[in-house]
C-alpha cells in the first residue's frame, strides 16, 4: 500500500500549493460533493472520506489555538477528526487537521460544514489548502482501464502523470471543476486517483483532489 504523506510532498518536493477557490465554505463543500457524486453509482460501495487542511505558524499561536479550541466529542462514531503537529524549526510547526467519515451522509455534510465555517477554525486555518479524498471498493467485473478511463471523462481530465505497476494505476491531472492545484512537471495538477486490484476480485478506487493525502 502508497502513502501520499502530505507534509513528506510539500518538504521534500519543494511544491508551492496554490490556492485559488473563493475561500468560502460553500465552495469546500462543493468540490467535495463533485467526487462523492461519481461514487453514487450501484457498483461502488463508499469506504472511506478524508479531509485535510494544514497551515505553518508560530509554536505560541498554535499553542494557542489548540488550547482554546475543543473537537466535539459529541460525533457518531463513523467520524473522526484529529489535529497533528509537527515541528518545521524551533519556533515554528505545522499544524494539520484531519477529518474522517466512513460514509458521505447528510449528518457528515452538515458536521463538516459546521467545523470548515466556524469562525475561529477558518481564522487560524485561512491561508491553508483543503484536501479531499473519497475511496470506494467496487466488485463488479470492469477493467482498472474502464474505471480510469471514467474517471477521466466524468471530471474532464487533462492527464499529466501515470504511473502503472503490477496490481494499482495512479493518475495524475488537471480539471476545470477544482480550484487548487499544485505544479508538476511544468504544468499543474488539481486531480489524482487511483484504482487498486485487490487479491479478492475487488478493485479499490481513490480519488483526491488536488493530490491523494491517503493510503490507496
């Protein structure tokens, strides 16, 4: 199994992820809602949502912050969502919240939009990029070509990356119907997905935008 650690790219790659959606909760939501509708189709059973955003401050405001504000601990138990903290210099971490649901329900939506639109979250969070990532299984028999190929024409993707080893395919692109992208290869994504044969017939798929943040 691939990790796509988020911090790992941004270091290690030196990529500058560029943020250009209105910034709005609403907008957010709408993305995520584009990748939730090509899973609501009868052959695709939904396994797993994330959403990440991450932001670079001072070791004190992040202190802060995360002193004086509490996660609900009220949520069913399909949710989850976490804060990480990881040390950048002696003064300065990143800080990464990181939201989980094992389904794509109303319930999820309306807790997802109320955490993205709290006033103190979005403040502290504001100049950091949201990712989202939907991964779904499917057993119906259909090709990791086919699956790609509809992925790639239900999103409108310009395909700039592929990678294709013995049992999972990656591809990377870019697509009008998101906002954020990051550049690669002198040209920019803002679309990755995946799709994994699994040993019991099944076929795992992924789909992040602007790049993968979980294990596919």
């Amino acid at each position: 199994m691939r990790w796509v650690a988020l911090f790992s790219i941004i270091v290690s790659m030196v990529l500058v992820l560029f943020y250009q959606s209105s910034n709005t909760t609403y907008a957010d939501l709408q993305e995520f809602e584009k990748i939730a509708q090509y899973f609501d189709q009868d052959h695709y059973e939904l396994k797993e949502v994330m959403v990440m955003t991450h932001v670079t401050v001072q070791s004190d405001e992040a202190e802060q912050f995360l002193e004086s504000f509490q996660l609900n601990g009220q949520k069913p138990g399909y949710m989850d969502e976490k804060f990480n903290v990881i040390n950048i210099s002696e003064n300065r971490v990143k800080v990464l919240y990181e939201f989980t649901s094992d389904e794509w329900s109303n319930e999820t939506k309306i807790y997802l939009n109320n955490r993205l639109s709290d006033s103190k979250f979005r403040r502290f969070f504001e100049k950091g990029p949201i990712y989202s990532c939907f991964q779904a299984q499917t057993d119906a028999k259909i090709s990791s070509n086919f699956i790609t190929s509809e992925i790639r024409n239900y999103f409108d993707v310009n395909k700039v990356n592929e990678m294709i080893e013995n049992n999972f395919t990656v591809i990377s692109g870019a697509t009008e119907q998101f906002d954020q992208y990051i550049p690669m290869d002198d040209e920019k994504i803002n679309i990755q997905y995946a799709v994994r044969d699994e040993e019991n017939e099944q076929k795992t798929v992924t789909i992040g935008t602007p790049i993968l943040v979980i294990e596919y």
